[in-house]
C-alpha cells in the first residue's frame, strides 16, 4: 500500500510501524509475476502490511512498466539496484 503513515501507527490494524525493507509481489496482467526485493518502507509489526512512499511507488510503477516490456513470467529484481541504474 502507499501512504505515509503520520503517527506511525497501521491504519488497517493499529499495530505499530517501524522503517525496514520489504520484499514486494506484483501479479500483471497475463499471469506476470514480478518481485521487488528490498523496498524501502514502513512495515506493521502486526499484520506485516507495508506502506511505500509516493517517491518510492513512483520508482517501482517506472520499474513494473519496463520489466512488462520483456514479456518474462517471471521476473525477481531489487530494488536499490535499480533505483541507482
């Protein structure tokens, strides 16, 4: 999910965020798979849920839009390396 939490409480479960990375799944259209490994992101300690910046989701939306362009099943990146490419 994308969002900055304010208070740094989940807002789907109330439990207690705290920064990290996160390995994030994306099913595309055409049963595509893609995994971004090491996402920063705020992290719930409860229900796992993770939550994005809205310069981070920019990023990975750029990435998801390339790696659709391989017409691959299935594709593993991470993050950090792309973002310096």
């Amino acid at each position: 999910m994308t969002g900055e939490p304010e208070n740094k409480t989940c807002p789907i479960c109330g439990g207690s965020m705290t920064a990290g990375t996160a390995t994030i799944p994306y099913v595309l259209e055409k049963d595509m798979v893609i995994v971004v490994k090491n996402v920063p992101a705020e992290i719930c300690g409860d229900c796992r849920e993770t939550f994005t910046t809205s310069a981070i989701t920019d990023q990975i939306t750029s990435l998801l839009s390339q790696l659709k362009t391989l017409h691959s099943e299935v594709s593993v990146v991470s993050f950090p390396e792309y973002a310096a490419a």
